[in-house]
C-alpha cells in the first residue's frame, strides 16, 4: 500500500496551489508572452550581474535530519530510530553532520561554497503549512506582521532599472508568493511555454511592425520581449547540453528545473531571480534514514544542485543558492516512525559570495534548563537576517532593510560582497 504523503493540512495546501495552478497557467501561445510587453524594457544592468536562486522545500523539510547535531547528547535520546551517529554522516565541524543523501553537496562544501544556517525560521507558531509558506514567501515575522507583496516583489520594485523580459522566473506553474507585488515576474512550468507558438499565419511580422518605430515604453518593451522570444524561439531546451560533465536527471522534477534555470543563465536575457520548488516534505510517517521518504528526496535535490552547479561552471561566482523551507520538525519521532511539525528548521546557501564551510547560527540546545527535552527546536536566527544579507551584498538592493521592516536581528555575516 502506498504510503500517503503530508498531513490534511499540507493535502489542503496543495489543492489550494493545484486551483491556483489552474486559474493561472502560463498557455504555450502569443497572447501569454505579450503580457510581458508593458511591464518592462529590456535593460540589463551592466554593473549588476548576480543572479539568486530560491528553492523552497514545501512541507517542512526535517533540519535535524538534514543537518543533525549529532554533537548535542540529547539528539539521540530524543530520536532513537530516526537519530544519526556520527559515523552515519557527513561531517561538517565536529559537531553538525549533513544527511548521506546529501552526498552530491560534499564538493561544494569542502570548496568552502555552501553555508547552513541551523536552528532558523520565522516566528509563526501555528505550524500551519499554509499560514507559514505564505509569511516566509511574504517575508513577514508570522501572518499578523505586515508588509505589501512578497519579499522577492519588493526588491524588484526598490530596482526598477534593472528590467528586462526575463528578470524573474518561477519555474513553476503558479506564481510564489513571495514575488507578489511586483510588476513583470513570470511563472512557466517549462521555457517551451513561452515561445511564439502562435498559429496564425502572419502574427508575428504584424507583432513585428505595431512594436517597430515607436520610442514610447510599451513600443521598446515590446521590442525587447519579442527579440528574447525570437531567441528563445530559435532554441530548443531539449536539446540543451550541459557542461563540464553536468548530468541532470530528467525523470526528477529538481533535474529538469535547474536544468532549464540554467540554460536561463547561459542565454543571458537579464535573468536576476529564479524561484523554484519541490514538494513531498511533509514527512509524519515513514520518515526513514537511508531508506524511506526523507532520502530519495534529498538525494533529488542534491544531486540536482550538484549538476547544476558543474554545468555553470565559471559562473558560479555569479549564482548564489538559497534553500529554505517554512518550518522543521518536531524533535521527538513520532510511533509512525515519522516527525510532526515543528518550529525551527535549517537554510543552505552555496555559490557565489558565500563564506561557507561554517554552520552558522545560536545553537540552542534540546533541552530546559531543569534537563527535559524540549518539544521543538527553537528559533534563534530569524530567516529574514539571511535574506537581507543576500539581498544586500548579491543583489545590491538599495535598502534592504525596507524589504523586512520588522526586523529586530543583524546580520551573520555569511555572505560577502563580490
């Protein structure tokens, strides 16, 4: 019998995002690319070339299991099926191992390119999937914080001379959160959705002279989207071939994603941010260590990551990686060899700018003062301090502090400007 997926509440979260899917699919026709045409002209930023990637793990992805403090003596108390020991791991300092799994990010991490940002998170404590995505997504502290947009959104908004057809893209198919707000992002479930796929004989050439002679910003925006789409038009993804060994793998969805994340990169069309996700991390039961439903799943994303960033190769200094989810997971397994939602979880940053090879964040222990386990990991580093920094020193945005307005903590320090 298969072995269901997520709580009723992370089911509910789904559908919701399956409706919005539907009502917001991006069709393979003319008519979805030229809703672009008035939102920008295509004006890359030659003194800005980073580019930010945003993965988001939904469902809660379990941080003690994908980093476990396996230095801390109360970790295997606490887990005694699901608990690593050091042997088990990776060892990242002594005290922090990362998953097996996660094997394909080593490379990195011994290059000093990846940073974790352990015992993170926002200060939603419904441990509602739904309210907590959309805070994270939204850049709040938790759902009575307030702010327009989403975080991604505001910082396009604080940079609107860096505009170009492609700036940002979720591959996707609905639009996150957390680029709300903001006026040119587009969601595509593949690049081949936004192509000049019209049918009609002559549309083109007549798209072609109403966007020819005019100097008005809707007439260079139409220019500019109909040259990258003429380029697109004249590529096929499919036949994209990675570099320096790079092997993605095609049957996984994070594969296919950053595959075409890349090719965004290669095809420089002004891409700044690209938001990806990957679901299944709701793991109440049958959580597993080598075997079960946490591996396959982090052994998906780190084998991605890794081709990914040996298909770019010297452009990794350009590309910064962020993966967040909305919450952990509970410290103590739970009778279905499975954990519950929780608070604290953990950030990975690899690429460009990061001073990596270093677990960062308070470690806040696992226990009260009187000896008890605690019920959940406690937050210590506010997610937003991460963003910001990135914000800051990557993408040079001008305030960064306006985007996260009710943020108390500073910066860790982990990110440099290059």
């Amino acid at each position: 019998m298969a072995i269901e997926r997520g709580c009723s509440d992370y089911q509910q979260t789904m559908t919701r995002r399956a409706l919005m899917a539907g009502a917001a699919t991006v069709g393979a026709s003319w008519l979805t690319a030229r809703s672009s045409l008035a939102n920008a002209s295509f004006q890359v930023d030659q003194n800005h070339e980073n580019i930010l990637v945003v993965i988001f793990l939904r469902g809660g992805a379990d941080g003690l299991s994908v980093v476990a403090p396996y230095g801390d003596d109360n970790y295997r108390t606490a887990r005694p099926g699901l608990g690593f020991d050091k042997k088990e791991l990776i060892d990242l300092d002594g005290f922090f191992g990362l998953n097996p799994a996660l094997s394909g990010l080593r490379e990195t991490w011994d290059a000093g390119e990846m940073a974790v940002v352990h015992a993170s998170g926002s200060g939603d404590k419904t441990l509602s999937h739904f309210e907590a995505i959309s805070a994270m997504q939204r850049g709040l502290d938790n759902q009575t914080d307030s702010a327009d947009g989403g975080w991604l959104g505001r910082h396009l908004l604080a940079t609107p001379d860096r505009q170009a057809p492609l700036r940002a893209v979720a591959l996707s198919s609905f639009m996150p959160e957390s680029l709300g707000g903001a006026v040119g992002p587009i969601a595509i479930r593949s690049i081949d959705d936004y192509k000049l796929n019209s049918d009609k004989p002559g549309q083109l050439e007549k798209l072609e002279r109403l966007y020819s002679s005019g100097q008005d910003v809707l007439s260079r925006a139409g220019r500019d989207t109909l040259s990258v789409l003429k380029r697109l038009d004249e590529t096929d993804v499919k036949s994209y071939q990675p570099e320096n060994g790079a092997t993605y793998d095609l049957e996984k969805h994070m594969g296919r994603a950053l595959r075409e994340a890349a090719f965004l990169i290669k095809a420089d069309m002004g891409l700044e941010v690209a938001c990806l996700e990957m679901d299944g991390w709701d793991t109440h039961v049958a959580q597993g260590k080598t075997t079960g439903l946490l591996p396959p799943l982090l052994k998906e994303l780190g084998a991605a990551i890794e081709a990914f960033r040996k298909d770019l190769g010297s452009l990794n200094k350009r590309v910064t990686i962020v993966v967040q989810t909305e919450f952990g997971r509970r410290l103590r397994e739970n009778q279905a060899l499975g954990t519950d939602h929780g608070r604290a979880g953990m950030m990975m940053l690899m690429g460009g700018g990061v001073k990596g090879g270093q677990v960062y964040g308070e470690w806040p222990g696992l226990v009260h003062s009187d000896g008890k386990l605690m019920e959940n990991l406690e937050v210590s580093t506010d997610y937003r301090a991460i963003l910001l920094e990135v914000l800051e020193k990557r993408l040079m945005t001008p305030d960064p502090a306006s985007i996260f307005p009710s943020l108390k903590q500073g910066p860790l320090g982990l990110i440099a400007r290059v």
